[in-house]
C-alpha cells in the first residue's frame, strides 16, 4: 500500500492511499504527477503532441469572483453584469461577467489587492 498526505492552506489534510505498484514504478508515477501538477497537468509523453491550440479571444465573457481587499477598486464598467456583490471582513466581493480583454489590459486586476477566479456560467 502507498499513501500520500496533502495539507492545504484553507482546506486542511488530506490523506490519499491505494495499491501501490512497486517502489520504482510508484516514484516513478509519483514524479510525473508533480511535474505535471506544477505546469498545470500539462503531461509531456514524447510520442503525443497536441494539435489543437485553445486560444481565448480577448471579447470572450467569463464568469468570474472577484474579491477586492479596498472595496474602492470596485468599478461597475469593468463589468457586463453583475450577480451579488458582499460585503465581508476580507473585502468586497462580486459575482459577475466581465471581458477577458478587462481583466488583461486593466492594472489593477494584475495586483495582489484583487483576487479573481472564474466559475462555470450557471
């Protein structure tokens, strides 16, 4: 049997475990995973090369949350809609839709003042 424990910031341990293949193999498997989790599971294998781009347009709509430590960042012409927006002791936070070209080319998106992340349209 092999185990791994993970510790997440704000999710806490985690313990992982299941039938293990052999020490060589397992390192192996093991090492991979990692290389592959810190270049976004992007897996090299040499014999398969990935012909197909997926490039995002900069006019592409992405459903997104946002969470701004000075709730004065907040400006409602950065977005296309907005859901629900919250006020809480770590900031402001907004759902909403906003261009992916607003949150490219505006500075303010690119500091550690504004945490974003996207979410599946609902």
């Amino acid at each position: 049997m092999n185990a791994i424990e993970i510790e997440g910031k704000y999710s806490g341990t985690h313990l992982l475990s299941g039938k293990g293949a052999g020490s060589y193999p397992t390192a192996s498997a093991l090492v991979s995973d990692l290389q592959a989790a810190s270049e976004g599971f992007r897996y090299k294998y040499s014999k398969y090369r990935r012909a197909v781009s997926k490039k995002l347009g900069d006019e592409k709509l992405l459903s997104v949350y946002l969470r701004y430590a000075d709730p004065k960042q907040f400006n409602s012409d950065d977005f296309e809609s907005v859901q629900s927006k919250l006020i809480n002791i770590e900031g402001l936070i907004v759902e909403g839709k906003i261009k992916l070209a607003t949150l490219l080319s505006n500075p303010k998106f690119k500091g550690k003042q504004i945490f974003v992340m996207q979410i599946p349209f609902t």
